[in-house]
C-alpha cells in the first residue's frame, strides 16, 4: 500500500525505502542540551538540533559531526549513536534518521546562515516550537535511553507513533552489517544464491 495510510501498521517497513537518509545531533553537559533555530531549509522557524542529509560515501556519524560543523561551527566530541528516526509523510515523502548525543565540543558555537545555537535546560525545551515527535524520543536520548521511533505524518501534524526502547549498544552500522548477514542468508534459504 502507498500514502495516503490510515495507520503505521498499514506501512510495510521491511520493503521501506526512505526518501532521505539524515541524522540530528544534540550537545549535552550538565543538563543542558544544545538547540537550534532553523533559518533556512526543512523544518525553517522550528527548533531543533543540528542535522542534515547523509551524503554519499558517509557514515550516519561522520554526516552528524560535518552538519554540526556546518551549522554551529563547533566540533562535538563523545558522539554516541542513540536512536533511529522513521518518518512517512501523507504526501509519500520519507526520512530515516539516525540520532546521536554528544558529550563536548571544540571550538565556539556560532550562528550561521543556517542555524543559531542556543543552550537551553533539559527542563526547559521549547517543545511547542520544534516538531510533534521530538516531545516522544528526545527525553529518551538525554537520559541515555536508546530507541527506535516510527512516525506517520500529514504535513506537521503527527497522525500517529510508536517508540521502541532498547538496552543494547547495536549501532546503525552494526544493524546495516547484520541486515545484509541476514538478506545474504535469505538469498540462500530462497535458492538464489549458488
């Protein structure tokens, strides 16, 4: 079945190809959590971390720590993958994102034509300004709590989610490693592979 779904159980997520592959990144110490304004592109006016499309030859985390450089100018340090993002839009549009939380950076945080950086309390996060789900999985990854989340979207409005927690440290890499392991297997199993 394609867009217009009535529900992420109508989504077959195994033959799910995003449109997009992208990560966000949050600086966080002492209970304060790095944010930006976004100026320009997808998601202009909200708040959220810095991020952006992986290109081509990149892994999900040399993508997260060029964005921030792009974007805040700083080089954040203690990086840890922490979730993964899979949002289908009504309009048939598609995203994966990878998360990631890091501890430090080097350098000063700076405004671009992009993004302006502000610290704000993990307390305080102007959730009513950033997109439906952040509410959902950012408290998770500021608690080092390691997810998954699906989201079904019509435009900005969040028509459903789900969030899956986990205790493991299996990273994006690892999981791509063990899917191909395991379509390689399948090829065999089917009688394809000789």
């Amino acid at each position: 079945m394609t867009a217009p779904y009535t529900g992420l159980q109508e989504i077959d997520w195994t033959d799910w190809i995003p449109h997009w592959r992208a990560t966000l990144l949050f600086i966080s110490r002492a209970r304060e959590v790095v944010l930006i304004h976004k100026k320009r592109g997808f998601g202009k006016g909200k708040i959220n971390g810095p991020g952006g499309r992986i290109e081509a030859g990149e892994t999900p985390k040399q993508a997260a720590i060029r964005e921030v450089q792009e974007e805040i100018c700083v080089t954040p340090t203690g990086v840890e993958e922490y979730g993964e993002l899979f949002f289908q839009f009504q309009d048939g549009f598609s995203i994966h994102g990878v998360v990631f939380l890091a501890d430090g950076f080097e350098g000063d945080l700076g405004e671009t034509e992009e993004a302006a950086p502000f610290w704000v309390s993990h307390d305080e996060i102007p959730y009513a300004r950033m997109w439906a789900d952040d509410v959902h999985w950012l408290p998770l990854v500021l608690a080092g709590q390691r997810f998954t989340g699906r989201f079904l979207f019509d435009g900005e409005v969040m028509l459903e989610h789900h969030i899956e927690e986990h205790s493991s440290r299996l990273t994006w890499s690892d999981r791509r490693f063990h899917l191909d392991l395991h379509h390689q297997e399948t090829k065999k199993s089917d009688g394809l592979h000789s």
